[in-house]
C-alpha cells in the first residue's frame, strides 16, 4: 500500500503490534486487509502522509509497519465565516452587536478582521495559521479507532477491562522509529517489546526500530509475513511431493486458515491404514481437512492412505510428531467408518418418516412437507428442460434425506455427496443418485453446475422453492443481512438458467413453487412473485459487471414489468453489448433518447391507433423513413422469432441515416395537429420496434 509524499520537513517508520492469544485462523487474511484501509483513512483523516504500509499477521499477532510516516501534520489556515458587511456594520461605519459578538468569539477585535468577497456579497471573517500536531500526539486514538472498526463480529472482555477484542490481548508496540508512542491500550502500556515463537523463542524481544521488527522475529522463529509463511508451506510440499511420488491436494481455503494457524511452518508426511479407503473419498477428505487440517495426497489416479500436515514446531524428533497426528487421524477415520456403515443399515426412503419431525421453516413446514413440494416442481421442470420426469421427481423425494444421516451430521459439508452414495448403495438409479449429489450445485460462486438434467431440475426446484417461501414470509434479505443466503440461492438459479441455456419463463415456476404453499399459508401471501423476479434478476447486475457488461448495457435490457426469462435476458444482454460497439450505436441511442423526450411529453398518444396516414407524410425525409420503418418491422419480427437479437439491432442499426435525416429537415411539433399526430406515431412506432429489443435510448 503505497501512498505519494507531501514536502513534510521529516518522516519516520511507525511500527504498531498487537500481541494476542491464537487469533481465529480462517479470519487473519480478511483483517489484515482491512486493518490497512482503516489505518490509512485515519491517517488521511488526520493528514499524516505516509510512503507505504505492511502488514504482518499470525496466529499471535497483528502488526504494520508505516514506512516514512510524517512526524507532523501540516500547519493549516483555519478560517470562519462572520456576519455580512451589511449586517456588521451600521450607516456611520460603526460595528455593529453582531460584528463584536463575533470577534469576542474567536476572541479577537473587529479591526483585526478582514472581509472575504463572495458571491455578490462580502463577509465579515476571522483567518488563523494554526501549527499541525505532532504525530505521536495523534497515534494513539488512531490506533484505537482503527481497531475498532475491524470486522470482527462477536467481541470478548477479559479480566476487568471494559475493552473488546477478538482474543485476550497481551502485549502492545507502538514505535515511532526510536521512540516508544505511550498510550494504553486493552489496560495495556505500550511499549517497544515484542516475543518470538510460544516454544522455540519465548523471550522478550527489544526492538531498536520498526525496520527490525521482521528480522527480530525471523531469527526467534517467527515468519511474520503471511505470504512468506505461505510460500514456505508451499516449496516444503513441493518437497514432499517429488521425495514421495504424491499429489497433495491443496484447497486454498484450507492453506490461508493452515498459514493463520502457525508461525514457523513445518510440513510432514503421515500415513494411515489403506482399509479406510473404502469408504467414500469425500467422506475421509472431509475428515482430514476440517478435522485434522491436513491435505490429502493422490497419486494420478486415486487417493492414497497419506496426508501432509503442517506443524507449529521444528521438532527434533518428526517421527514422534508424525505419530502423534497418525494416532489422532486413526480415530478420526475410524469415526468416519461407523458413521458410514450405521447409515447404510438405513435406506434414504426408509428415512423419509424422519423428516416429518425436522422444521424447515416457522410456517413452511417439514423437510418432508418440502421434499413433497420438491418433488412435484422438480417433475413439472423435468418436462420443460427434457429431463426424466419420474428421476426427477424421486431424487427430489430423495433428496433431503442425507440430512439426517451420522455422516452428513458430523460433516455438513458432505450432504448431497452421502445422499449419492446412499442413494447407489439403496440401488436407485444412476439418474437418482446423480440429481440428489448435484441438487445443491452452484453451492458458492463461481461453482460448478449441475451437470445432470434432473440434478438441473431438482436443483432448480429447491431454490424455486425456498425463495417463494421465504418472500412470503417477508424474509427477503435487507443490508447486508440474508442469513438464509437468498442472494446466494437466486444467483445460482440464475446462473443455471443462463449457462445451461434453459429455455424457461421462471414467472411461471415461481407462480407454481408459490402453489406448493397453499395450505401452509394465507392466500394473500402466496400470489406476489414480481418481488422474487426483480431479486433474482437484481443479482445479475454484479454477475454480469464482472464479464465486462456495463450498467448502461444491463439497464438498456432490464424491464421490471416484463422480464421474466433469464435466458432471453441475456441473449438481449450479448446482442446490446454487441451493439455498442458499431459506429453507428452513438447515433441511434441520441436519436432514441431524443424521441423518448418527444413523446414522454405527449403521453396522450400512446394510447391511440398508431397507424400512419401516408398522405401527411409531406417530407421526402418522413417518406424515406416511414417506407423503412414497415420493412424493418416485418424483418424484426422474423428475428424476433428466431431470438436473434444481435441481428436484428444490426438490422436496426442501417435506420440511422434515416432518422439523422429525418430530425435535420422535419419538425415534428408543427402547428397543423394531424401532421404533428402522424409524426408522432410514426416517432412512436419506431421507439417501439427498438423496444421490442432494449432501449437504446439508455446506452
């Protein structure tokens, strides 16, 4: 983070650490960042420049250090403003109450006030050069503030502080080059002491300048670099990887929380008995990774009885260490193999009785009143995206199932992975099986899509399902709160639709989800689905954004009244990015937003017979544009037909010297009202066959 430097007459390094107990891991790069914003907008806020800052963050630290940080802030004119010249003084040039009540309130005379012109007016102002404060005077409330408004969720207290952090707070530095900046802190004093590594080095640690706090560190066992820390896991893997002939499979969420987790990184080979592998793989990566946060190993074609983990400590007996994890992996596993074998004993219809006694939702019934529902939808959308109907319907039956197993209980990451292998366990069918594993697809975004048609339309009518309930209920998500990951749900829906090119008008399934809950709601509530289509179609805007699509572009397409298939949608999204980009683009949406404007004030015609009288089309030009205007609409129409957007605003767009033409010699609010109405439709007419499209008018 780099920042350009004023003429400040000096500037000086800024250490800042916080000593903790063990910081949650999954967390530690999210405010590493957002310390850095929050440190820098108090800065500039208080106009201390700085060159850059670095940030340094462990399991038992979070430090920055703010290179060339100006000791001083600038000196300012600070000015106020008094009554007018009018008002300060009478008709014989005396000052008036109102000019002496100023001046002994910034406590001065009114002779050592000035006038400032402004406007057509003068006024009365005081103007004082006032020294900026040092830097150090500033630090500590900066600090404070910045800390403050770190995400941090939930917060704790500790012995008798009123304080709040994360984790209990140890130790403070707060270092301005050579000097220690005192302030306290969490009932803390700073200081210019630091500690190394919990084991290896737990010394106190003096710190001569910020610029040796990294290498003081290094050489106590401290990698206070994240990216350093991580890199260094890596190449120990890499390592590992050619000495053992393995893949590791590195999830990058679980490297940045493994990274979080230690100072000085040791990566070690482990292995456990092949017996386990015949359970399912995700089942015993699911246990290693979440459990033990280690990484699974493979070799080209299957996953081996290995895994690497990363230890806290340079042991000098591995082996030990090595053994210790085997030990607790050996338990883990072993609970992995009774969860699987007690839930086979079951089958997932067999399982279906159960989820009568599980809530969905206060007022949206049971898991089992939601898979009936399900299950219905799910073989209604079959018929549309030509799946199988019944497999359709019976993974949806099927689907929920899975939930209530030991397996999916112990690790909720697994459902739908178990409620496959189940489901081939019970022999049902392939088609089955592979719909209940891909229903919860998008599970985050950018995931991957069912790839399945009736694992499309199970997923599909999961999320049809939840958000007609959860509107209902009136649980759209405000702010940033959606604790039901609705946003989440729509985009996955839509991205579906759109990816998978699915001819759908999901008006009409949402109109049909809504049906599904009859009997559980008042019919009142079960109608409205403009809201949901409006979410969901809302959710595309960013989506779209990050391919490149610009707003102008989305709100050309986007209609609220009409929009209700996502596929279509973005066939017109792909046809007006397209047309942007042709020469005579800029042309055609100034003459749209130039007829918009003609007509927005004269509303009253919208209503009538638009039909053109070709004998008050006087102008050649009108002429050439009426006769145009009748072939395109017939070619837009045969466009229309086929989908073809692209082609037919490429069509549109050869109208263009027409209508240039058109607004050079004809005036269309004319005297004579029936010549004036017939430009007018003519006007209209052509709004209306680029509508058809998008409204070009918004480019």
């Amino acid at each position: 983070m780099k920042k350009h430097m004023n003429n400040y007459p000096s500037t000086q390094d800024l250490l800042i650490e916080l000593g903790c107990e063990e910081l949650p891991a999954k967390h530690l790069k999210k405010w590493q960042a957002a310390w850095i914003a929050e440190i820098e907008k108090e800065l500039e806020i208080a106009h201390l420049d700085f060159v850059d800052i670095k940030a340094f963050i462990t399991p038992r630290r979070m430090a920055l250090l703010i290179t060339d940080l100006s000791t001083q802030q600038p000196s300012q004119l600070i000015t106020r403003k008094g009554p007018s010249k009018q008002a300060a003084f009478d008709n014989d040039g005396n000052p008036t109450k109102a000019a002496i009540g100023f001046a002994e309130s910034v406590g001065t005379t009114v002779d050592k006030l000035s006038f400032h012109e402004e406007g057509k007016g003068s006024w009365l102002v005081y103007q004082q050069q006032t020294e900026g404060k040092k830097a150090k005077e500033l630090l500590p409330a900066i600090l404070e503030k910045s800390l403050s408004q770190l995400p941090m969720g939930k917060r704790m207290r500790w012995g008798d502080s009123q304080d709040t952090f994360s984790r209990p707070v140890h130790w403070i530095v707060l270092l301005l080059e050579h000097e220690v900046v005192h302030t306290t802190l969490f009932g803390i004093n700073s200081s210019h002491i630091t500690y190394g590594h919990r084991f290896l080095a737990p010394a106190p640690i003096t710190i001569p300048t910020p610029k040796d706090y990294e290498a003081l560190l290094l050489k106590a066992y401290v990698i206070a670099d994240f990216e350093k820390r991580q890199e260094k896991i890596i190449k120990q893997m890499e390592v590992l990887e050619k000495e053992h002939q393995l893949i590791p499979l590195i999830d990058l969420h679980l490297l940045d929380e493994v990274t979080g987790l230690v100072e000085w990184p040791e990566v070690l080979w482990g292995s456990f008995d092949p017996a386990f592998l015949k359970i399912p793989n995700e089942a015993l990566m699911s246990s290693m990774q979440v459990h033990q946060k280690c990484f699974p190993a493979f070799d080209k074609t299957a996953l081996l009885p290995n895994f690497l983990i990363v230890s806290n400590i340079q042991s000098k007996n591995k082996t030990a260490v090595i053994e210790g994890n085997e030990c607790v992996m050996k338990a883990r596993l072993a609970d992995a193999v009774f969860y699987y074998e007690i839930d086979k004993q079951q089958t997932l219809f067999q399982r279906r009785e159960a989820l009568k006694k599980v809530r969905y939702q206060q007022n949206l019934g049971t898991l089992w009143d939601k898979t009936e529902r399900l299950s219905t939808l799910a073989k209604s959308i079959a018929k549309t995206i030509h799946a199988d109907p019944v497999h359709s319907a019976r993974a949806a039956l099927l689907c929920k199932s899975d939930l209530l197993t030991q397996m999916v209980g112990e690790f909720p990451e697994l459902q739908g992975i178990m409620g496959y292998y189940y489901a081939k366990h019970d022999q049902e069918s392939n088609d089955v099986a592979r719909a209940i594993f891909y229903h919860y697809y998008p599970r985050i975004a950018n995931d991957a899509l069912p790839s399945t048609p009736e694992g499309t339309a199970v997923a599909l009518a999961d999320r049809l399902d939840t958000l007609a309930g959860l509107f209902a209920l009136g649980h759209q998500p405000t702010g940033d709160k959606d604790p039901f990951a609705l946003r989440r749900q729509a985009l996955g829906m839509m991205r579906i639709l759109i990816e998978k090119e699915i001819d759908l008008d999901l008006n009409i399934f949402l109109r049909e989800a809504m049906q599904g809950y009859t009997d559980l709601l008042p019919k009142s509530k079960v109608h409205e689905t403009q809201p949901i289509l409006e979410f969901c179609f809302e959710r595309l805007k960013t989506w779209y954004h990050d391919q490149g699509v610009t707003a102008k572009v989305f709100a050309a397409v986007y209609d609220k009244e009409k929009t209700t298939n996502p596929l279509d949608f973005d066939y017109r999204i792909q046809a007006v990015t397209e047309f942007a980009t042709l020469p005579e683009a800029e042309s055609l949406a100034a003459a749209n937003k130039r007829v918009y404007n003609i007509l927005s004030k004269n509303e009253m015609l919208l209503s009538f017979d638009l039909t053109l009288d070709k004998k008050l089309l006087l102008e050649n030009s009108e002429k050439t544009l009426a006769q145009l205007l009748l072939q395109k609409e017939t070619e837009t129409d045969d466009f229309l037909k086929a989908k073809d957007y692209t082609k037919a605003l490429k069509n549109l767009a050869t109208l263009k010297d027409a209508i240039d033409l058109f607004f050079t010699e004809v005036m269309v609010m004319v005297d004579d009202q029936k010549i004036r109405d017939n430009r007018l439709k003519l006007l209209q007419r052509l709004r209306n066959l680029f509508l058809k499209i998008a409204d070009i008018s918004l480019l």
